[in-house]
C-alpha cells in the first residue's frame, strides 16, 4: 500500500514536470512564429497570441500545483514508513 502511494506520487510528480516543461516552452515561443495557433478570440485572428499565453501560464500554475500535491502524497507515504518502522522497533 505504502508502495502504491509513493509510486503514485513520483509518477504524479513526474507528470507534473512534463507539463510545466510543456507550458514553459509554450510561453517561450509565444509571440514567435514558432507559436502554436490557438482559436482567434476575434474573427480577424486578434487575441490569438494572447489567450494561447494565458492559456499556458494557467497550464503552468496547474501543473504546478499538481506537482505540489503530489509531493505531500511522498512526504506522507514517507512519514508512513518512518511510522511502521519506529512501530517495529
């Protein structure tokens, strides 16, 4: 059991990173040709730029607050096995 959360923490910690990096080179190429289009907010293709880097600085936060939960799943699973292991002794 212990195992399974720590396990599913790293793989949750994990995903976060990949993410975030994922945001962060987003954020990087906007405003470049390189940038991915997003659906224009106007007909004329006007704010385009702009919610695709709002949309990723959101991504960024998300991810980083995924990453932060994650981490509270290790450090519990962690004082778990402190916990069991001061039991035994």
């Amino acid at each position: 059991m212990i195992s399974n959360a720590l396990s599913i923490g790293v793989n949750g910690v994990q995903d976060a990173q990949r993410g975030m990096q994922d945001a962060a080179s987003r954020i990087a190429r906007s405003g470049t040709t390189e940038a991915p289009a997003r659906e224009a907010a106007a007909p004329d293709g006007a704010g385009a730029v702009e919610d695709s880097l709002a949309g990723s600085i959101v991504d960024l936060k998300v991810n980083q607050r995924n990453a932060e939960a994650s981490i509270e799943v290790v450090r519990t699973a962690d004082e778990m096995v402190g916990t069991l292991l001061d039991e035994r002794a």
